[in-house]
C-alpha cells in the first residue's frame, strides 16, 4: 500500500541517482524502484551484457516522469577511468540528486586460510570501491551545497563473527568514513545515509556461500534472509524519510541489542559458535 502510495505521489521526480553496483542485487531493486518512484537512474558496474540487461530491466519499470536511464561500465575502485566518465555524466546531466553505493562483496574463510591479497582485495572493493565515487563527485555535491550520499556497510559492520575476518573491517571503514563525512560536510547541506544490510539473497552471497566456513553457515541459519526488493523498500524508504541509520529486517533489533547489551549478544553468537563447533565433531 504505502509502496502504491509512494508510486503515485512520484516523489523522486525530477531527481537523478548514480547506482554504484546497480547491474544485479540490492543495487538493481533499488534503481528499479527510484525510477518507479519518477526519478533518473545511471548504474554503474564492470560486466558490460549484466549491465545491459540490467537497463532494460529498469526501463521496464519506469515512471513517464523518468527521463533518462544509463549505465556507465566501470570499476569503481578505477579513480582515473571512473573519473572522466561521471564528469561527463555531470556535464550532460548536471549534478546527481544521489550517490548510492551499494559495492561490495564478503570473501568468508577460515581466518588461517587466508592470504594477504584477500584482506588487501576485500578493502579495495569494499572500502575503495565505495570512496572513489564518492571523492568524485564531493567537489560537485559542495559546490552546488546538495546532494546525499548512501554507503553500503553490512550487519558486519557494527559486530563480527567467525568467518568475516576479512570482511568484518572493510564494513567497519565504511562506518567511520560515513561518520567523518556527515559531520564534516554539514555546513554544505550534503546528507549522509549508512545501510546495513543482513543476509540477502544476492548472486554476491551464493558466490560467498561456496567457500563459507561449516560454522558460519550454521551462525547464519537463525537469521532471516531478504530478498533484494526487501533491501530496497527500507532502503528507498530510509532515504526519502532523510535517515542516517538504514537497518533492513532483522538488522535493527541486532543493531539495537548489540548498542545497549553488547556483552549478551557476544555471549549468545559465542555460545552458538560452540554448539556448531560441537556438532561438526570439533571440540
């Protein structure tokens, strides 16, 4: 209902968001629903036919108050090739209304069997990825004194678990960047939104699942996953309502128990963490 509201009242018209890792996943149900809400939409992603395809998908489902949607093909950790193309985008498009970063990806192992390279990787995309956009296009944001910026962290950005060693910091970063951001770039009118996302059933989290510790898939067992439209109907919600915290499902009541009793959430994911370790024989 509210969402049918929301599609006639076209409170996006008019406006214009830059999707970062909006080809599949949350990134895709959100530019789907930013241009069902009557806004503009450019995705960006490095898979040329994902983003293709993603487009028409979007297309689709867009208001008559849409006017354009497009896709840039970029790494977005790439500063020298990302830049150029937004700064085109800018001079076509003026500058975006919204930056919504939602790249990243969880390498989940054994922290033993890690390497250097697979911390070193999972801060590039997860952390660079999401900091070379918004470096970008911050002097546009300041000099026009608008904008919002929505950064992408996880459930694993405010506590950790076993399997997240190397996932758990970069989601962490995320955090503290989104924290300096939105105090200092206040007197520029520029707002700032941090998302944390639970489980949900992305492309990124079955590639996640194939190397997964047995341990970690039983700590996750309890939660409820979302599907991306989910993700997305918070998030839009979140942004449209000027929120600095976007706690998707079961995020918020984890996010709030661990605030208030962080002792008794570690005592529980802890004692999970034994249960599971004891029914795998490794005690």
């Amino acid at each position: 209902m509210v969402k049918e509201k929301l599609i006639q009242k076209q409170p996006f018209k008019g406006k214009t968001a830059i999707i970062c890792g909006g080809s599949s996943g949350m990134g895709l149900a959100m530019a789907k629903l930013f241009v069902q809400y009557g806004g503009n939409v450019c995705i960006i992603a490095r898979r040329v036919d994902v983003l293709n395809q993603a487009t028409k998908e979007i297309e689709s489902v867009k208001s008559e108050n849409t006017e354009f949607v497009e896709n840039i093909s970029c790494d977005t950790t790439d500063f020298e090739k990302l830049k150029p193309l937004l700064e085109n985008f800018v001079s076509r498009h003026g500058v975006p209304d919204y930056l919504f970063n939602a790249v990243g990806y969880a390498c989940s192992k054994y922290v033993q069997d890690y390497t250097l390279e697979d911390f070193k990787n999972n801060m590039n995309v997860n952390y660079y990825g999401q900091l070379v956009p918004i470096l970008i296009l911050l002097p546009h944001f300041m000099k026009e004194k608008k904008g919002h910026i929505i950064n992408f962290s996880s459930m694993m950005g405010y506590f950790g678990i076993m399997g997240y060693v190397a996932y758990a910091p970069t989601k962490h970063a995320i955090v503290g960047l989104s924290e300096a951001l939105r105090n200092e770039l206040i007197p520029y009118n520029i707002k700032i939104s941090v998302v944390y996302p639970p489980d949900t059933n992305t492309p990124g989290l079955q590639k996640e699942n194939e190397t997964k510790p047995e341990e970690c898939k039983m700590l996750s067992e309890s939660a409820k996953m979302l599907e991306p439209e989910e993700v997305a109907d918070v998030v839009i919600d979140g942004v449209l309502k000027g929120k600095y915290n976007i706690l998707p499902g079961e995020a918020k009541m984890i996010w709030r128990l661990f605030r208030h009793f962080p002792r008794l959430v570690r005592f529980i994911v802890d004692n999970d963490y034994k249960k599971a370790r004891k029914k795998l024989g490794k005690e």
